[in-house]
C-alpha cells in the first residue's frame, strides 16, 4: 500500500520543481514539510531572486560578451575542486554551466518568469583569468523576486485537480529503509500553528505518521538555521570558529534531515564547504531568530577589520566573499567595519531579501524609477536611522567616537583609522593610481549599468560635499551549505561505496544544489535558486523514470 508515487520532504523551491516535474508525468506526489502552509516555497520566498544566466538577451542588450567558455573558465577557478570527492560535484558543474548558457532562461520564461532589465554583477573576483569571480555581470533579478520565482511552481502544485497530497507540521525523523531501498518516510506530526511565514514554529510533536512510495526525494535545505551545526562543520582552513554569527535564513534550515538521511545509509559530502557573507547587518525588524541581513554593496566603501586597518586587496566590497570571510577568521575578530558617506550609499548599497526591495518584489515599475532619486534607497535609510550597527558623523574623529559606541566592539585608535582612509583619499587626485581598489571602481564604471545604477566616481571619502560620513559594522551572515548528499546526474542519492541508493532522490541545498557541492568552495552567485530548480527537476524526472 503506498500513499504516492513519490514523496518529497521539503516544499522549499527544490521539492516545489521536483514535485511539478512528477505531475507534469502524470504521478502523484505527497508533499511533507515541518513548517505550515505559509511557509510554501521554503527559502526562496525570502530571496532576491537573483539567478545566473550565461550569454543572455539581457547581457547582450548592455554590450555584455558573455560565453559558454568564460562561464566555465569562471565556474572552475572560483570552485577550487581538489577532493576525490568532487567527482559528482564536477560533473554537475559542467552540467550547470550548460544548463545556464543553454535552457535554462527559456525553460523558466516559458514557466512565467521575467528578469529585471539591467544585469548586476556579483562576485567581481579580482584575482586572474583563472581564479575566483565572474569575468562578467551575470546575476539577473526576478521581477516580482523571490515569491516571484516559487509563484511559478506553487501554481502548479495549488492546482485545482492536481494529484498532491500536502502533510505540513510533518517533521521526517526516519527514512524507511527494505531490502536495500528506500520505501517511505516516518515522523513526528507536530502541533498546529498559525505563525506567520519564517518565524521559528513549535516543535512539541502530537503524534506520530508513516507514508510509503516507491520513491523518496530529500529537499529539506540546509544547515545555515543551526548554528550549533555551522560551528561544528566550520573548515580549520578558515581558522577559529566565530564567536558571533547572524542568520541569514529561518529556523527551519535545521540541517536535521542530512544526519537522517547519512544514517539512513547515503554519502554526506563536503559538509565543511559553506558560502556565508561577511556584510551581515542585525535587523531592527528581526522574523527570524539572530535575523541578519546582507548588504549587496557596490565597490567604493572602504573596509577595515576590527582594528582599524584596511583589509588586503583585494578584499573590496562585492568582491570575494569567501576570501573575505577566511580573512576575517583569522583575525581573531568576528566583526569588520566599512567606512564610506552618504553618496557612496545612496548609489552603492542594495539589502538582499525580498522584503527589503518591495518595488521589485510587488513589480511595481513607479517605485523602481524612484530609485535614482537623491537620498539612500528606502530600505537602507530605515536602517542607518534604527540599525544598531550604523553610526555617522560630519567628521572623521567623531565618526570614529561614535563607532566606539556601539555595542561589542573594540576600541579604534584614530591615528589608526585616519592613515587608511587619508592614504585612500589621496590615491584618488589623479586619473590613475596604484591603488587597485580605486583602478577597480573606474573599471566598473565602463560597465553602464554600474554607472549608471551601482557605481559612484572615485572621490575623497572624506569630501564634505560628498557627505556625512557613515560607518557600518558588518557582522558574518550564515546563509548557504555548499556540501550535501552525494548525487549522480539524475540526482539519485549514491552510497559511500559510489553505487545508487535504491528509491532515493536529493535536490536543492540538501544535495549541495547538485552533486553534493556542484560550487566547490565559492559561488559566483546567483547560481542557487538555479541549483534547486535543475537538481529538482532531474530528481523529479528520474523519480519517474525509475519506478515504473
Ligand atoms: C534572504 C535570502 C536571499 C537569497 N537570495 C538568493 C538569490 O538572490 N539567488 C540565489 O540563487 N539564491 C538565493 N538565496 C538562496 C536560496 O534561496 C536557497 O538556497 C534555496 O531557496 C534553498 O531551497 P531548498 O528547496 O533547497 O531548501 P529550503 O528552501 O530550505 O526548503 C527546505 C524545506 O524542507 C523543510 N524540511 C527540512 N527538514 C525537514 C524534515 N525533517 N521534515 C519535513 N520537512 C523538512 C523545511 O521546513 C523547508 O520548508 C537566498 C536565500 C535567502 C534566505
């Protein structure tokens, strides 16, 4: 007796577009997640929206030459793979890139999604051809963001007639396991709630379920909610573990169901390859618990770590994330400080999330010309107004008083702080210099989105008609696990001997979005909404095919 012909744990974006997929063949899916019905859409709901498309329409129309070639040259010297268990990874990295250089703008557009015209550019690198970033502008933004994007499969699924099945306050502890496959899934049914999308629910169990199918796909996310989970994953490459962390996602990005599934049977891989951001802000109006949000910024403001000094190239805002973070573990201190004034933040700051960025997330074209007008964008000004970790001043010596005040900091030696922004400001007389971070912002500025919306003109940042200057401490953002569950190109979950677990299906972050880590180490961005809806729709493909 089986309850579906697949079950899906997990109604993020990855188990949304493997459960379309299993319709779209004309099975039925029973859908189980541990949050209520709001939650539909998992993490995506909350996100930008952004998505990594190569060689697009939209790249051409702004002069950008994007190509296949330098989309790889791009993925593989920014995912560092190096492990004999990169195999899978690999291979869905050459997947990937085909998919983003080939169908998969067309394959989303003929579902409904439309982008954003001007293309952002993630990830700068600044290293050689060959090492970490994009060569080009690639993230391209849903209009409408990222309800926009679980829009597209939640209609699918919320159709009338459509043969689902939904259990929410499902909680999976165990996958059934018989004669080598997986044939079902056992738990504990959780007390009703109605608490609003992402805020953390209950977990007092009022009883407890059973369902089998012949087939079982894990989308459960992954491990960023739990911080108890990152420390213990933390790499030793990146030095000490931090003391202090934002969350950049909801509760429910527990990581629980990979232990499950790893006891179950199937290969945890790379669980120590993580993407966390180093410009985390605490947010006034926090839903989920040690709510952080992440600031996108443009390239100007200059960043020093906690004592005042400046970070080493070229460790630029929107430039190495990852590069970054590892510096800042080693210097002992879990916070950094970007220094900049008020024109830098009107045209240089953006806040990830689609609650910070309603204009795009509501389509509403009015409010999205109201961008270019002076001042900061809406979002960031609430937060330099009631954001704990944004100070400014009309001087520099009370810049730095101020940033003295606020909570948990250590204290800046002026002197300290003086000499890196004077040294900066000087670089910039002339219309060249030896400082590449200012060689960098002058490059952007011959990209015309960048101009036009990103980038301002390299000037002092001590100009006063440029100013008050602004001082923000940045904080790490735990977001993204880039390791998972071990996958082959279909997305059948493999055992630590390499064979295929029978039954068993994984997709999104909790099959590292492919493969079990198909970014290596870094991201170039933008490339894991992307990751669920090609991981997901190869899991729910083969689901099918397997059984039957
Ligand atoms: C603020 C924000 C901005 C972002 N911006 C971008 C962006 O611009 N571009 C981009 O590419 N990516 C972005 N991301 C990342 C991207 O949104 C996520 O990586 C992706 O949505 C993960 O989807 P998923 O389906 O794998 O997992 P999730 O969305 O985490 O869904 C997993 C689901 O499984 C359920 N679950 C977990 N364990 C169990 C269990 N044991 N039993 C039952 N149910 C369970 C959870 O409740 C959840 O509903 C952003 C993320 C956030 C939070």
């Amino acid at each position: 007796m089986t309850d579906a012909d697949v079950i899906v744990v997990g109604a993020g974006l990855a188990g949304l577009v493997a459960a379309c997929e299993v319709l779209d063949k004309g099975r039925s899916v029973l859908l189980v997640d541990q949050e209520n019905a709001d939650n539909l859409g998992g993490q995506a709901y909350w996100s930008f929206g952004g998505l990594f498309f190569v060689d697009s329409p939209e790249q051409r129309r702004l002069g950008i030459r994007d190509s296949h070639e330098l989309a790889l040259q791009d993925w593989l010297g920014t995912a560092g793979f190096d492990r004999p268990e990169d195999h899978w990874p690999l291979q869905w990295a050459h997947a990937y890139v085909d998919f983003a250089a080939g169908e998969k703008r067309s394959w989303l557009r003929e579902r409904g999604l439309r982008t954003f015209p001007l293309v952002s550019w993630a990830e700068r690198g600044g290293y050689d051809a060959r090492g970490h970033g994009n060569s080009v502008p690639r993230f391209h933004v849903t209009w409408g963001t990222g309800p926009g994007i679980v829009e597209i499969f939640a209609r699918r699924v919320l159709a009338p007639g459509a043969k689902v099945r939904f259990e929410y306050r499902h909680r999976v502890d165990e996958l059934i396991v018989e004669a080598g496959a997986v044939t079902g899934v056992r738990g504990a049914v959780l007390e009703p709630t109605t608490v609003a999308r992402g805020v953390e629910s209950s977990r007092n169990a009022t009883g407890e379920f059973e369902f089998r199918a012949p087939a079982v796909v894990v989308a459960s996310g992954g491990i960023g909610g739990n911080h108890d989970l990152v420390r213990r994953n933390w790499p030793t490459r990146m030095g000490r573990v931090p003391n202090q962390l934002l969350s950049g996602v909801p509760a429910h990005v527990d990581g629980r169901m990979l232990a499950i599934t790893s006891a179950a049977g199937a290969n945890l891989i790379n669980g120590d390859r993580m993407w966390h951001y180093t410009e985390g802000i605490t947010n006034y109006h926090p839903i989920w618990p040690s709510h952080g949000i992440r600031i996108l910024p443009g390239p100007s403001s200059i960043w020093l770590d906690a004592t005042g000094r400046r970070l080493p190239a070229p460790l630029y805002p929107g430039f190495d994330t990852l590069g970054t973070l590892e510096y800042i573990a080693k210097t002992g201190h879990d916070y950094t400080w970007f220094v900049l004034n008020a024109r830098i933040i009107e045209k240089e700051f953006a806040l990830s999330g689609q609650e910070q960025n309603l204009d795009l997330t509501e389509r509403d074209v009015r409010k999205v010309l109201s961008r270019i007008r002076p001042g900061a964008p809406a979002p960031v000004q609430r937060f330099v107004d009631r954001g704990v970790d944004f100070v400014s001043a009309t001087t520099l010596r009370d810049l730095v008083a101020k940033m003295n005040d606020v909570p948990d900091v250590e204290p800046l030696d002026y002197d300290v702080v003086e000499a890196e922004v004077t040294a900066r400001d000087r670089e910039v007389a002339n219309r060249y210099t030896k400082d590449s971070q200012v060689t960098a912002i002058r490059s952007a500025r011959n990209y015309l989105a960048d101009r036009v919306a990103r980038v301002v003109a390299p000037h002092r940042i001590t100009d006063p008609k440029a100013g008050p200057l602004i001082a923000v401490k940045l904080h790490i953002l735990t977001r993204k696990s880039l390791g998972g569950l071990e996958t082959d190109l279909d997305s059948r979950v493999l055992k630590p001997d390499g064979t295929a677990f029978d039954g068993l299906y994984a997709a999104g972050e909790a099959a590292g979005f492919g493969g079990g880590g198909v970014h290596g180490y870094r991201s170039l961005e933008g490339t894991f909404l992307g990751g669920c809806v090609f991981s997901g729709r190869a899991a729910g493909r083969a689901a099918v095919r397997d059984n039957g």
